[in-house]
C-alpha cells in the first residue's frame, strides 16, 4: 500500500491519551505520542480540518512523520507547543529540527 503524504500544520505532540502537551522525544518510545494539527492532502478531510490526531508513530526522519498508512511532512509548530517545550524541555527542543526519540 502506497502511503499518502499530507501537510500538518500548526502541529503539536500530544500524549495519545488526554490530547495533553508531550514532550517529543517521547514519540517513539512504548507508550508513544502522537502529532496533532491541521491537516492538508489528506483523503478523509478538508484542507485545514482539525485539530486532526495522527494514529501511533512508526518512524520520524526529521520533519517527517511516518504512521501506518500515512506520511505527515511537518509544517510550523503551533505557537503554544512551542513556547511549552521551551519551558519545560528546551534541552530536547529544536523546532526546525525536531527530535523524536529516534
């Protein structure tokens, strides 16, 4: 199956449970995070829908983001993600090159 890629903008990482801020380095790990966002490109919704909440994180290679069926190119990062993890982990926390845990 040919992965679809869609364009999250305005994108945060939340902890897969409460849709709370998570610190993202933890993407990756067992309990995993996941992106959050307006979506573009993407089959099931309008461009700009959202927030959408992507499914489990497979794989991340820079500003890419990989789930089990589709490829997410990471746009800006919400403005409220951002000055988070500068508050709480800005020894993890480059916006234009993010670390996933990988």
């Amino acid at each position: 199956m040919t992965q679809k890629t869609v364009r999250l903008e305005n994108w945060s990482v939340t902890d897969g449970r409460f849709g709370l801020f998570a610190n993202s380095i933890n993407v990756l790990t067992k309990d995993g995070a996941n992106f959050s966002g307006l979506v573009y490109g993407h089959p099931r919704f309008q461009d700009g829908d959202g927030p959408v909440h992507t499914t489990k994180v497979i794989m991340t290679n820079g500003k890419k983001v990989i789930t089990k069926n589709t490829q997410y190119d990471l746009g800006f990062v919400n403005p409220e993600y951002d000055k988070w993890m500068k508050e709480h982990h800005p020894e993890d926390w480059d916006p234009e090159n993010p670390k996933f845990g990988d």
